[in-house]
C-alpha cells in the first residue's frame, strides 16, 4: 500500500519518490558509463536535510535505506522514526562535542575538516574508522574544509592515529548556477586523490569521492564521483499540493 504523508511544502508519495530515484538512477548509470566504470558505480545518497522524520515510512516504502544527515538531532529522531530500518552517513560539518554520539551510529563520516576533529574520531573509536577528508577545493574562506596544499601534511598528520582510515575525500566547489561550472573542480579533487593514493601510508586507500549534489551530481558522477549527495532536487519531484 502506498501511503502519502503531509509536510509544510507537500505531500511525500512514496510512489513519485520511487520514480524519480530510478530516473535518477539511470542518469547516474549513463555518466558513469561515460567515465568508464559500470553501472551501479556511483551511490545516490539521499541527503536528508529537507525531510521531516514523520516522512520517514514513506522513504522506507519508497525504497530509501540510507540517508544522509547535516545534524545530529535529526539524524536520531530519524533513525528512531525508522525502527532500526534505516542507515545514516553523516555529511555536514560535525562538532568535536558531538562525536561521541554520532560516531557508534553511522556508516560513514563525510567531511573530517580538521586534525582535531580527526584525533577526537580516533580517540573515540573503537576499532579501525573509515572516513572522508573534506578539500576545501575552490579554497574559499567562506567554507570550511582542507586546502589543496595542505592535504599532505593533514594526511601525515592524522597517520599518526591508528585507528583512522583515511577512505577518500569530499568537496563542494563554489557555488554557480551551471553544473559545468563544477566540473573543475570535481576532476581537481579526482586528481588529489589519486595522487594521495599512491603517496599516502597503504591503509589509506581513497576509493570514495563524495561529490555532487542535486544541481552538478552528473557532472561529478562523469568525472569520478562514488557517492552523490542529492536532496531537494529529487524529493521536491515526489511532492504534491
């Protein structure tokens, strides 16, 4: 049964969302073809920022088992509204304070952006933690994340932990209305990374690159994206009223 749920901005149906993933799906499949690699290569990471946790059963119906979550109060109500039948990344800057509670619950940790936010993941976890390094990649002062030129010394830095593994990078490039705009950018974080793949301790093997959103994740996907993290733009086609 699909079911439809009501939000300030509309009505989640299950039904539309499914549609627009699959559509979203085969795009993604071609600009993965067109770079190369198969089908299935690049992950559709749901971003969850505009979706309330009473919408949560429709995403379930729709098919949706892993989001990903900007704050952590978010993050819990959602998993809670899930009954344990939903997964989380977690994608937006995440504070130190913080780490403690969101580090046992998600898969993944998108956007490490400091050595002292590394140390605090490395000090709480509890066995070998895989995460994402986020590039400041148009070295914007406005964004958070690791310059270009400094990601050696970063990546020589937080080697010194253990228990980190260092799975890749994300980045967001400034902000443009034409996806191909972006492009740039995402192939220059391709390119860092596969440089500190080669340059990096062996543990590190910077297989993701967390790139794209609603606006340019084709563009990424074409140009070495293995996740994309789009919101809005898929979810405003699955609403009504």
């Amino acid at each position: 049964m699909i079911r439809t749920i009501c939000h300030a901005e509309g009505v989640l149906d299950p039904g539309k969302l499914r549609d627009a993933i699959g559509r979203s799906r085969e795009l993604l499949d071609e600009a993965a073809r067109r770079s190369g690699r198969s089908p299935g290569a690049v992950e559709l990471l749901i971003a969850g920022k505009y979706i309330a946790p009473e919408e949560v059963h429709a995403l379930l119906e729709a098919g949706v088992r892993r989001l990903g979550e900007n704050r952590l109060q978010d993050m819990l109500s959602k998993m809670t509204a899930s009954e344990g039948a939903m997964e989380f990344d977690f994608i937006g800057h995440l504070q130190r304070r913080k780490v403690r509670e969101v580090l046992p619950v998600v898969r993944l940790i998108h956007a490490v952006d400091s050595e002292r936010l590394a140390a605090e993941i490395a000090a709480r976890a509890e066995g070998p933690t895989r995460v994402l390094v986020e590039v400041n990649i148009g070295e914007e002062e406005s964004k958070a994340g690791i310059l270009p030129e400094d990601l050696d010394r970063f990546v020589d830095e937080v080697s010194e932990h253990d228990n980190l593994v260092i799975g890749g990078l994300m980045s967001m490039p400034p902000m443009t209305a034409e996806a191909e705009s972006s492009r740039p950018f995402f192939a220059a974080t391709r390119e860092l990374a596969h440089r500190l793949s080669e340059s990096s301790d062996a543990r590190h093997d910077f297989a993701d690159l967390s790139m794209g959103t609603s606006q340019d994740y084709l563009v990424a996907a074409q140009e070495g994206a293995t996740l994309v993290r789009v919101g809005r733009g898929l979810i405003d086609q699955a609403r009504e009223g």
